[in-house]
C-alpha cells in the first residue's frame, strides 16, 4: 500500500538514483572530525546524536558537544597510541562519549574499532586478539562484567 497522495499518469517517475560515480573525489586530506564534525560543530544547536538506552534514559547531544569531547578523548589517546594508524579498541557504553571516542581517534588518524560493551569477556578478548590494538578503551561497565 502506498502513503501519500497517488501519482497521476501526467506526472514523471522519480529517477533512479544515480549509479556509484568511481571518479568522485575526496579531499586528499580528508578527515571526517575536522572536514565534517567540526563544520557541523560551526552551529552549536545542530544535533548531532540521540541515543535512548534500554531503561528509557535519552542521551542527546550536538555537533559542538562531540566535536568538543572529541578533542579531549584525541589529547589522551595521543599520548597513549604510538602513532596514526594504530588501531584502538573502543568498548564504551553507546552515547556521546562512544561518538565523542571514535570520533577523536580519527582526528588524530587512529583507526577506532568499535565494539559493543555488551559482549562477553571472552568475546571481547578474542576480539582484542584479532585487532591487536595499541589501546582497549573500556568503560566500568565493561569491567564489571569480566567481574560475572
């Protein structure tokens, strides 16, 4: 069933997407924090995340919040990573801290990868294997459940 008012038989089509263009161009030094999230951040109204977790809590939060947080969390992970293209485990609670995380390891070319905070020990320690990261950011949450 379609929503919306029906299409007359005068009126053209949509158009189909265009296909994958291989010759569209990133900027030689692209970085999203810097190119995207800091351009964004210009607005400091322009939401950027809503995040509501299990228990109904909502977690929003703006361009300016992340690119805010980002460059904390890219102070401390450049003191901590031995160089860009390092690769760092990101195991934090969905929320801005999370987007905050990642976001501030591309701003200083470390590669984040995200995991969920809710895996296992054993799930995360294989994973932690497979990455061989310079660096596991975790959160208590994450502790506390080695702990069960």
């Amino acid at each position: 069933m379609a929503f919306g008012r029906p299409r007359r038989q005068s009126e053209p089509r949509a158009s189909e997407p265009e296909p994958y263009d291989p010759a569209w161009s990133v900027p030689p030094h692209f970085n999203f924090a810097h190119d995207v999230v800091d351009v964004l951040a210009r607005d400091r109204f322009c939401p950027a995340l809503t995040h509501v977790a299990g228990d109904g809590t909502v977690d929003r939060c703006t361009f300016a919040d992340i690119a805010r947080e980002s460059t904390r969390w890219a102070r401390l992970l450049h003191e901590r990573v031995p160089e860009p293209g390092a690769r760092v485990v990101i195991a934090l609670e969905p929320g801005t801290a999370w987007a905050a995380a990642i976001v501030g390891a591309l701003r200083i070319g470390v590669l984040p990868v995200p995991v969920g905070s809710a895996l296992s020990t054993t799930d995360l320690a294989l994973r932690i294997v497979e990455v061989d990261p310079a660096l596991v950011l975790a959160g208590r949450e994450v502790a506390l459940a080695g702990t069960e």
